[in-house]
C-alpha cells in the first residue's frame, strides 16, 4: 500500500510545532561547538512513481546549525540534500529510467539529549527524471517541494546513524501525471561540532 497525498506533510509540520515548546521544559539542552556541521551520505529506497515501482540509489546531506540562537529555537538549522535514484533491483537492465534532486530548507533536530535526536525538513528542490515514454522525449526537469522525517542517533564518538522517510510533490503534470515519489534513506554522518556541553 502507498501513502498518499497531504497526510505526512501535514503530521510533519504538527510534530515539527509540537516539538517547540519543549525546550521550555526539563529536558537538558546541549550546546555545540567547533564548526557546527554535519555531513552525511547513504543508500535509499524510493517509489519514483513512474512506471518501476521501488528503485535504489543514494542520497548525501549537510546540515548546518547556526550557533548563540534563542533557546526555543535551538535544534534549527539548515539542510542541504542530493539524491540520484538510478537502479531497479527487478530487472536486468535499466531502460533510461533515472530520478535525480537537489536542494534543501529549513530542518529541525529535536535534541532530546546528545544521543538521539528526532529530526523534521521541508526542501525545496530541482528534480531531473529520464524516462522513455516516446522517441524524442525522454527527459524533464521540475522544481518540487519535499517534507520528511526520521531521526539520527548518535553512536561512536561524532558518527551518527541516520534513518528518514521523505515524500515529494513534483510542480507541474510530467505527460499529465503528477509526480509524487517517496521513499526512505539510511546512512552515516559525520558531525563536526562533537562536543557536546550541558547548559
């Protein structure tokens, strides 16, 4: 069964503001320090929503956190993402069929403690799909908007475990479909800002 349509966006961007007030509670909040980055890349799973059901490929991300924000904006940075899905697991060979994005917006990292961190984003992104629909054209560029969530949990010294569910609306009918792909990415990051200090 797909997921569909507006039901993910909109539980993100709730969870996303219920998470706010949280830092006005108990829970310790961690300072961080040095350069404030962390970058990252692993394999995804995507339904590209043309014609070939699930295909792999992979994804790579950075996330910048600026430094001295308000408490209750603590957790707020910026990411950058790009991801190329390009092989179908089903058959033999891949017919031109290829789904590249790039982009990136606003994310959240609910700091729970310096261990595990829920996490939240909306992108904004430009999409490259190959295809081979009919002679002459086979492939489009769209721009598309992307919301997700996962989390990352914290477990060697700056390494991070990273797992995210993110879907996207691409902007504009592709031969009157409208693309919706989705899908989950798994991976490593390295966190540059690795000491952590309780306030």
């Amino acid at each position: 069964m797909r997921f569909k349509p507006s039901v993910f966006p909109l539980l993100i961007v709730c969870l996303m503001f219920a998470a706010i007030p949280a830092f006005s509670q108990v829970v310790p909040q961690y300072q961080r320090g040095g350069l404030n980055l962390t970058i990252g890349a692993g394999p995804s799973s995507w339904d590209v929503d043309w014609g070939h059901g699930r295909m792999l490929g992979g994804a790579v991300w950075a996330d910048w956190y600026p430094g001295k924000l308000p408490s209750f904006l603590q957790g707020f940075g910026i990411e950058a993402e790009g991801r190329d899905i390009s092989k179908d697991p089903n058959l033999p060979a891949q017919y031109n069929q290829r789904q590249d994005t790039i982009g990136g917006g606003p994310v959240y990292a609910w700091r729970i403690n310096d261990r595990f961190h829920p996490l939240f984003k909306v992108l904004a992104e430009e999409g490259s799909i190959d295809f081979y629909p009919r002679p002459g054209y086979s492939h489009d560029t769209r721009m598309l908007i992307a919301s997700g969530g996962g989390f990352e949990f914290r477990f060697l010294g700056p390494l991070w475990w990273r797992g995210d569910y993110e879907y996207q609306i691409w902007i504009g009918p592709l031969l009157g479909k409208t693309l919706d792909p989705q899908g989950f990415t798994t991976g490593i990051s390295y966190d540059f800002s690795h000491s952590y200090q309780k306030h």
